[in-house]
C-alpha cells in the first residue's frame, strides 16, 4: 500500500496553510483532491511568508549559498499577504518530485477548475509549484494596506468549504448547473433535472467543457461555471424581431418610342437552357416548333405546355414576370410588346395570357 495517501497530504499540507487567506486556503485544499482524483500527489509545501523570510529567500543565491528561486524582496511577494501557495509533487514513497510534466497538469487544473492565478503560466521567470489568489488586488495596492474582500486567516483543522460540483454531489446547486445545461442545448440525461450529478450530468458538463475549449474533465469547476452562466444568460436576451420586407414598388414601364425601330436579334447565338430541355422535346412532338432558330410562335394553347409546372399564379408572380419582361422585351422582340405593357400595366391578363408571354420568352432560349 503507498505510504502517499490523501490524508497524509492533506495533514502535510495543513501546517502550512496557517496564516494564509481562508478563500486561498480552501482552494489550495480543494487543488489536493482534484490532483489526487487524477493520479498526482502534491502537498502545500509554502503558504504566508514574512517579510524576514522573504528577503532571507531572496538573498540565496546572491549572498548566501545555493540557487536563486526568488526575485521579490519583503513585501513584494504575494506570499508576504497570505493569498499564495507552493505545492510539490510526491511519489508513492511521500519523496519529493521537482520535475515533470505532472506540474503542467496540476497547474491547469488549479487554473481552469479554480481560478488560481498558476506561475507556470507567466511569461518571465516561471515558477510551476506557485498559485496565489488576490481578488483582483495589485501587489501595490497591497503594499498600501489593502485588504481582500474575504479577510481572515485560516487556522489548523478549519473546515473547508468545497466549491465545485462533480459526479456524487446533489441538492439544489447540481440542479441549478442541469437547468442551465439543458437551456443551452446539452440533454443531462433520462432524470433531467433532478439534482443528482450522475452519469448523464457528467456526461453533459465534459460535452459543454470539450465544446468552449476548457479541461473536459466532467467536474463544473470556477471557470466551468462561469462560462456557463455567460452561456446561459446570452441565450436568455430575446432576439431582435428583424423588420418587415417593404413589397417592391411596381415599376412604371417606359413610354415606347414608335419610331424606334426594334432592334434585329441574331437567335442563332442565344444560349440554350438545358433544364428546359424536356420541355423542348414535348414542344418538338406537340409541332410547337422544329428545335431551331428561327421558330414560330406558340399559340396561347400550346404555350399551356411550355409552362406545365407552373401552378397558379400569384400577384406578386404576375408581377415579378412582368418585371423579367421589361428587362428582355428589348433583346428578345415579341409579338406587339406595346399591347403586353398595357395589359401587365394594368394587372388585365389572364393565366392563359401569362403562359403565353412565358412561352414567348422562353422559345427564343432553346438550343
């Protein structure tokens, strides 16, 4: 049996924890037990320093023997307020372990389940074993006496609150994570909100996680929570109810000039329309026309074939037809246009009619 166990940290680590913030303290307890659910042992092995200790850490490696690990004089360290930790990691024989990747994972669990500030992650000299916590404080304002919103230090064998959720916990706070989850798209399961965090929570919380690219451990944590909420609450705002579409005004055709001489169209050249191909075909048997250019015209009869699929016309179909004959009765000369401008002017013109003028306009399309 390993002589590293969760009891032995946690008694290791109490000791140190003596003078430093509660809130801080109970996120260093809490940092143990996440690491240990994951198959990493660390303990506290630094909490509240003096300003006597810190400029004696400070001068090692300067002008005492040994390596320097610290460039903060007395009262320029986190650790001189109470609101900073070290860990180390220890193997199964409770010695010691200054190296290795299992640093970078703690340092991402105290990060993103915790909302620890990590010395791993700072950009010049970076210090895996550190965590501190300031509430937003500078180390300037402490300097100048400030204080945390949640003073006190935390003696020996304080009980420590716990503050994150996981797979085993119920009650009304678990349900209050289901009904957001569920809210924001992702099922918790055949118990829906009931305030078990079972399999399906777990399930839903590592799919929310693995989707805003947070550590997809299953355990809602501080930085699980927090964007969860953002979540929810985005998906609370209604939405903008986007602004009617005014109709188009109709479009007063142009009075035609009688002296303008229409202009000659080579229908030799005019593309062909492949979707209209079977149409062409029923056209071709029906006598309608031979296939090539130049073709008759279609009798307002056999134009009904021409335009099969149509259906019943609309209003607005009538007039988006009207609008396609405006701009091609130039390119494509049809039958007396000027009778086809008044009667689409004026809304006379019957289904039949319509037909027809498609059948006009579409004759002159086919290959």
């Amino acid at each position: 049996m390993p002589a590293t166990t969760l009891d032995y940290l946690l008694e290791r680590s109490e000791k140190r924890l003596v003078g430093v913030n509660a809130t801080v303290a109970a996120k260093a307890i809490e940092l143990i037990k996440l690491a240990y659910r994951n198959g990493i042992n660390i303990a506290v092995t630094q909490g509240l320093r003096t300003f006597a200790e810190q400029n004696a850490l400070y001068e090692q490696g300067r002008t005492k023997p040994g390596k320097i690990v610290t460039n903060a004089r007395g009262g320029q360290s986190i650790h001189n307020y109470g609101l900073a930790f070290d860990i180390a990691i220890f193997d199964d024989n409770q010695n010691a372990v200054w190296t290795g990747n299992d640093y970078n994972r703690v340092g991402k669990l105290g990060q993103q389940l915790l909302g620890l500030e990590w010395g791993g992650a700072w950009r010049s000299f970076k210090d895996l074993p550190h965590f501190q916590y300031t509430f937003g404080l500078t180390l300037s304002q402490l300097q100048a006496g400030r204080k945390p919103p949640s003073g006190g230090a935390v003696a020996p064998s304080q009980p420590l609150p716990k503050n994150y959720l996981e797979r085993g916990d119920s009650g009304t706070l678990v349900k209050g994570l289901q009904g957001k989850l569920q809210a924001v798209g992702f099922s918790v399961g055949s118990g829906g909100v009931d305030g078990d965090y079972g399999v399906g929570t777990e399930q839903a919380v590592k799919a929310f996680q693995k989707k805003y690219g947070l550590t997809a451990d299953g355990i809602a944590g501080a930085l699980t929570l927090a964007k969860l909420d953002e979540v929810y609450k985005a998906s609370q705002k209604p939405k903008p109810t986007p602004a009617p579409t005014p109709a188009p005004k109709p479009t007063t055709p142009p009075a035609q000039d009688p002296a303008k001489e229409e202009p000659k169209v080579d229908k030799s050249k005019l593309p062909a329309d492949p979707a209209a191909r079977e149409e062409v075909n029923e056209a071709i048997e029906r006598g309608i026309t031979n296939g090539a250019r130049p073709q008759d015209e279609a009798k307002r009869q056999d134009a009904m074939v021409m335009a099969k699929r149509a259906g019943d016309f609309q209003d607005y179909q009538i007039q988006n037809l009207y609008t396609t004959f405006q701009q091609v009765k130039d390119k494509l000369p049809l039958q007396k246009p000027e009778v086809w401008e008044e009667k689409l002017e004026n809304g006379d013109v019957s289904q039949q009619e319509m037909l027809y003028l498609i059948a006009q306009l579409t004759l002159r399309s086919f290959g």
